[in-house]
C-alpha cells in the first residue's frame, strides 16, 4: 500500500481516497490506451503501400550503407557490369550512337579500366568484323569464363551480320567458343540482351528484347531454338513510364521494350524475366523450355506453365541473392528493390543518383554492384560527351553471396 502522503493529502477520507485512486488510475489507462494508439498508427503507416505497385520500405535494420562509386565513364554509356568469383570486375558499353570508343573493359580496384581482352577486339571501323565486337549489350561471370553478348544491333537499326555469344577463358582471357545465332534465332529487328547458364540443363537462356522472346541455347551443340515468342509475358505491356515526372518516351511515343530482365533459380529449377516496360514479373519452370528445345510441340505446354508472379516496378536488369532475395532496379523512383522468397516488395535503397539502375552484380565481398546507364536522361540526338555513367556498390545488410 502507498504511504499516505504520496498518493493524497494526509487527512483525506478513505472514500475520498478511493475515488482519487479510481481517478488516477483511470487517467494511467487513458494515457496507456493514447500511447497503444499512436503506437499502431506508426506501425500502420510503415506499412501502407505507398503507390500502386505495393512497394514498401525494408526495415530499418536493412537499410545499407551509402552508395559507393566503383568507377566512372565520361561520354560513354554503360549497362552491363559482372563481378567473377574472385572478384575481377567487368562492364560494357552498346554501340547506341557513334563515338564508342570501346565495348568490354575490366575495371580495377582503383576504378581505372582498360579494353578486355585488348584493344583489337574493341576496334570498330564501320561494320562488323571476325574477332572484334559490334554491339556489346551485356557480360557475365560464370565459373572461369566472361559471356560476351553481343546482339550485333548498332544504333538500334538492324542486325547486321548475326548475333553472337563470345565465351572467353578468364585464366588466359582467350576467346574459347563462338556462338552465332541465324535470322531464325535474332531477326533483324532483335535485340538480345541478357542471358543465364544453366549447367545444370547444359544450356544458356537469353532475353530478346526487341521483338519479346526466350532463346535457348544447347552449350555442347550450339543449336538454338526461340522460344515463347507469342508469348504475353514475354511482350511489353502498354504502359508510359514515368521518370523524373516526365513521360518516358522516344520519337514523341512511349518505347515498348520486351523481355529484358533475366535471372536463373538454380535450386529450384525456375528462370525469371521481366519486360522493361511492364510491371509483372514471370517465371517457368527450366524443364518446360529444355522439354520445348528438343521438341517444338512442347511449346503450348511450355506456355502453360508460366506463372504470372503479380506487380513489381518497372525494372532492367534482375539478381538473386543466395537467401532467394531477387534485385530489381525500381526505373520510376530512382531505387533498387527487392522481392523476397514470400514475395513482398521491399526498398533497398533510393537516392537521387540511381539514374535507371541497369545491370545487377555481387561480388565476394557481398557487395551489390550495378550501373547506372541514365537511359531516360541521354539525348536522342547530339552527343554525350560531358555526361558521366556511374557503376555503384552498396554492401548487402544480410547474407547474399548469389547462387
């Protein structure tokens, strides 16, 4: 019992002390109940979706370190950027507009870079030539080997020549295999531009993104076949996005951008890809397109089983982590997400520099490395020489060596 003299006056009648206990006691509750309620409301305003796409910000405790600049290119446009077991890192550079310079180069730990594997391979005179790269849109490390894509698609003006795949051996940076992909495979208006091995399949998976379809490629072989080509979740959906409050758009109308992003689930045996401009993330089971490579019959059962897995952001490129995390560039709000094993959206990051994260990589040091490639800031007419394309890094909060 409280000593009298704390709680009320000395002197005060017992009834008169209960019912100022009461009152005390009721004004605790009141007081408790207020504090409960400004509680929820917080934790009911953290979670609110705070645009149409359902993306939410990650938790405190996820939110990394500040953006830090790998390297930089001043008037040459990068997309691509892979980081090797080891952490040798490289980056590319499309022939979108006359002037570049180069289209492979390794970067080094200082941030300076030089063509890869040398300079004669980097060598354009006008049109495409043997052992020298045309168009380079994306590059990835795969155990001791650096995928060259190239979709042969300067300028965005037709396939000249063919496609290829260049595969170069990173322990004597050789060229070691050569795939080229006929008119069947990469029609003129094609534009290849990512890929994923699956060793485990024997085979390699490439977006188009000009025309909106899946290439397989058998590694051993080098046959090909193009698959899920009239395919909706393959195609752009008919959306205008908008960056910076300003429309997206090229020639006076909003470009439709098909199949682009593109990543492998190794352990479940599932690929993922995205349409630039689209907001719905797909996937189909490995199986159904090597059961589709060998037998063009299996393609209405192939498309049967794509699933449909809801909205995400407007992104490029795509990155699993090895906790199932998948990285996606948020196009729209200067951001990268991601999309956990449950499939909530999450906030990463989002700084005013992400000018349209492009290419996703991790490196050892459990660091996500991407490029900015400012696609929606470059003029389509004139030069860029005084603009500057950053490669970022930020180190993951949580485990995330990529599978």
């Amino acid at each position: 019992m409280a000593k009298e003299g704390l709680l009320w006056p000395r002197g005060v009648q017992p009834k008169t002390k209960l019912s100022i206990a009461i009152a005390t006691m009721a004004r605790w509750l009141c007081l408790c109940l207020l504090t409960i309620s400004i509680c929820l409301g917080c934790a009911h305003k953290q979670t609110l979706q705070p645009d149409r796409l359902k993306t939410v910000q990650a938790p405190p405790k996820t939110v990394p370190e500040r953006l830090k600049t790998v390297a930089t290119f001043k008037g040459v446009q990068v997309t691509g950027v892979t980081s090797t077991n080891t952490g040798r890192l490289f980056a590319n550079f499309p022939r979108w507009r006359e002037g570049v310079s180069f289209s492979v180069v390794e970067v080094s730990p200082d941030g300076s870079f030089k063509p890869y594997p040398d300079a004669e391979w980097n060598r354009w005179e006008g049109y495409p030539q043997p052992n020298r790269f045309t168009c380079v849109q994306s590059v990835v490390a795969h155990g001791d080997s650096l995928y060259v894509l190239d979709p042969s698609n300067p300028q965005f003006a037709g396939v000249v020549g063919s496609a290829k795949l260049f595969v170069f051996d990173l322990k004597t940076n050789q060229l070691k295999r050569r795939y080229e992909f006929d008119s069947g495979v990469a029609p003129q208006r094609s534009y290849l531009n990512d890929l994923r091995i699956d060793d485990a399949a024997g085979k390699i998976y490439i977006t188009d993104s000009g025309l909106g379809a899946i290439v397989v490629v058998d590694i051993a072989t080098g046959n090909t076949r193009r698959v899920l080509a009239h395919h909706p979740s393959t195609k752009a959906e008919e959306i205008t996005l908008k960056i910076d409050g300003k429309e997206f758009l090229r020639n006076g109308k909003p470009p439709r951008i098909h199949t682009d992003g593109i990543e492998l689930d190794r352990k479940n045996g599932y690929l993922y890809y995205h349409a630039l401009t689209g907001y719905h993330l797909y996937r189909v089971p490995t199986k159904a397109l090597v059961a589709a490579f060998y037998d063009p019959k299996q393609e209405p059962a192939l498309e049967a089983k794509v699933e449909d897995l809801g909205k995400t952001p407007a992104p490029d490129g795509m990155m699993f982590d090895a906790e199932g995390n998948l990285y996606l560039g948020d196009l729209e709000h200067d951001a990268v997400v991601y999309r956990t094993p449950a499939g909530e959206i999450l906030t990463l990051v989002q700084d005013p520099r992400i000018r349209w994260a492009d290419t996703f990589t991790i490196d050892p040091n459990d660091s996500l490395i991407f490029t900015a490639s400012r696609i929606h800031q470059v003029p389509q007419n004139g030069g860029i020489d005084d603009m500057e394309f950053p490669i970022y890094s930020l180190q993951l909060p949580h485990s995330s060596a990529p599978q």
